[in-house]
C-alpha cells in the first residue's frame, strides 16, 4: 500500500489515544511525539524515480498516518499538500481524523463540494464520541466518507448517521492492556450497516475480546487475521464508490 506521511508527531485528543500506536512507537524509539515536524518525505506525491516514474504509484494513498491530517500546528504546511493533491488526480488519498470539527478551517479555497481524489475518516470509538462528532460530519462537503470505529470501546448506534458514506469500519484496541471489544457490538454495527446498504469491515480484534460471553487474550500479530477468519465484511450494493 502507498503511503504519504508530511509531518509526524500527535497529541492524544479523544477516548480513542489511550493506546495509540503512534505514541507507543514513537516511545520505543526515543521519539517526542508532542513535537509535530515535517518528514523527508513532504514532497513525496511529485517526486520522480530515475526513470521519470512518480515514486508514490497511483492509487489509494494512506495519508498522514504518523499524525492527524488537521492537527493545528501543521496549518502552515497543509496549503502545499492539497496543491500536490490536486496535481496528483491518478491517486486517491485517504485520511482519518480525530478532530473533523476543525475540517472547515483547513480545506482549501477551491474545495467546493470535495475533492473527487479525498477520501475522508471521520474516527470515533464509542456513543459519546459519535453522537458529538457525527453530526458535524454528516454536513460536510465530503465526496467520499468513512467512519471508523477503531479502536472500538464500547457499543455504538451508527444507524441515524449513515446517510451519504461509504464504509463503515471497525477494530479493537492492539494494546496489551487494550479495552474489551464484544463481538456482538461488531455483529450489531454490521447489521446497522446492512440495513442502510453501508459496507462494512471489520478490520482486527482486540488483544481483550468477548464472544459469545467467553473471554480471549489474542495476541498483537493476530489480530488482523481473526478479524479476516470472521468473513463477515459487507459490501453494499448497487453503490459506486471510492473504496
């Protein structure tokens, strides 16, 4: 997969950061995540290889993933990553973010109803957290819309908000300390989505997961591959999107 990280460095913002693999990586590192700096790899989307071929390849880019696309001191530099945006049409970016109330104040002049190459994730990881955040996301000028439910703490009703998005996805806390994830919250979720003709992926377990009442301690690597041997990914149809 294709990934472009302008800047790295966050700060904890919502229930959701407890556990957040950038923080824990960072510290295993000797990295100050609270310093919020640009990478080697800003100008990623034009540079080229020596035989003229873009180094970032077409298609899905995974956009700002060591921090959050909206965090507030990379104000100065987003202006120069929406013009490479733009001048990249063959690839669809893809970011997520915790702070999608600030989304207005950071999109360009030119943004209109929405990039057609902008994918945006609007995150949260319980009721609380989606009722605030939802609301706010569903009147935005997004063409392609995300929600995720990772990591997922607690029960959520997703259904009033899913007018107009794409993908739902879901997944538990990686942590070894990770908070619960029921399996009957994610089947609920799934059937939510089912109703409304919303896909739905249920991207990793939790390390602390319940099913059917019983308790498992699943470990870090095999997350993702009990999420897959679940098979119960939903794809909406007769809806053309960008995911």
């Amino acid at each position: 997969m294709a990934v472009w990280n302008p800047w790295r460095g966050c700060h904890r913002c919502s229930d959701g950061c407890l556990h957040c693999y950038i923080h824990k990586g960072d510290a295993r590192r000797g990295v100050d995540t609270s310093q919020i700096v640009q990478t080697k790899d800003f100008f990623k989307p034009l540079e080229k290889k020596k035989n003229g071929e873009p180094k970032l390849k077409a298609g899905i880019v995974y956009l700002c993933f060591s921090s959050d696309f909206l965090i507030e001191e990379a104000d100065p530099w987003r202006p120069a990553c929406w013009q490479m945006i733009k001048q990249r049409p063959d690839c669809m970016f893809l970011f997520l973010t915790k702070r999608i109330r600030r989304f207005l104040e950071c999109v360009p002049a030119d943004w209109g109803a929405g990039y057609d190459n902008v994918i945006v994730g609007c995150t949260v990881e319980n009721q609380r957290n989606a009722d605030v955040k939802l609301p706010i996301f569903q009147q935005l000028p997004i063409r392609h819309k995300c929600i995720v439910v990772q990591p997922m703490i607690g029960p959520v009703s997703l259904e009033s908000y899913l007018e107009g998005i794409d993908l739902v996805v879901v997944g538990g806390e990686s942590d070894r300390n990770g908070r619960l994830l029921d399996y009957a919250w994610v089947l609920d979720l799934k059937d939510q989505c089912i109703r409304q003709n919303v896909s739905f992926e249920f991207r990793q377990c939790s390390t602390n997961f319940r099913k059917d009442g019983r308790l498992y301690r699943i470990p870090t690597r095999q997350l993702s591959r009990q999420a897959r041997k679940a098979d119960i990914n939903y794809r909406a149809k007769n809806l053309d999107t960008a995911l």
